[in-house]
C-alpha cells in the first residue's frame, strides 16, 4: 500500500498550522476595557440630549471622576456632587446615593442631577464618555 500524500504535503500542513497559531488575537473584554478607560480620569459634560432639547454644557463647568472604588464624584457650577456607581455587562451602568451641595436654582445643574438619576447604561472610550438614562435622554462628556 502507497501513501497518496507527499512529504510537501505534510510540510505545508505543519507551516499553515504555524502561521495559523501565529495569528490567533486576543480580543480584549469591554468590560475591562470601559473599567481602563473610566477610572483615574475627570470628565467634563459636554452635551445633554433630554427629551426635545439639546442643551450645550461645555461652558458649564460640570466635572465627573470615577473612582475604583466605585464611587462618583464631581463639581458643577456652584457646589459638589457624589454618588456611588457600578458598571454592569453589556454596557449596563447604575448610578445610586446621588448627594450633593450643588444649588439646583441653576437650570443646567438640576437637568443634570435629574439625569444623573437616571442613568442606565454608559459607553466609554479612551476619550469621550456617554451616559444613556432610563428616560430616553443621553448626556455625553469628554476626558479632560
């Protein structure tokens, strides 16, 4: 009896399994990944979509931190704010506890405190973060 197969045969077999090996990527868990990119920044509110309306905040002054430790906090115009948070799979966010010293006599600061409230889901990048609520708005903020 012959073998059908050729030495080459089993020579290219052996180096398509190698370079095949070879490009195997290890693809990185968003979720890691969102933890990476939230914490150890400040970020600054750029724009709030709620309801109708798209109210432009980035002369606002409104900064948000992320702590490990899985709690927020931040300033606005006249006061400070902090919350607890947490990140959840598939983007899910949660953000409870919410205080703050902020006056809420300033429409831009009670809409976000408003939202901040509820917030459900959170995107994040190297650079830009944005936070979904449960009533159909977005707030989206820039690292600076």
């Amino acid at each position: 009896m012959t073998n059908r197969f050729s030495p080459s045969f089993f020579v290219s077999l052996f180096l398509l399994t190698v370079f095949t090996s070879a490009c195997i990527i290890v693809v990185e868990e968003d979720d890691d990944r969102r933890r990476r990119y939230i914490h150890g920044s400040e970020w600054t509110l750029e724009v709030v979509f709620y309801r109708t309306e798209t109210i432009q905040a980035a002369d606002r002054d409104i900064t948000v931190s992320f702590s490990e430790d899985g709690r927020l906090t931040g300033t606005s115009q006249c006061g400070d704010f902090s919350a607890n948070y947490t990140l959840e799979e598939n983007d899910g966010f949660s953000i409870t506890d919410v205080t703050h010293s902020a006056c809420s006599d300033i429409a831009m600061t009670r809409v976000f405190l408003d939202q901040l409230d509820a917030v459900n889901t959170a995107k994040v990048t190297d650079v830009a973060l944005e936070m979904g609520t449960s009533n159909n708005g977005r707030m989206a903020f820039t690292k600076r």
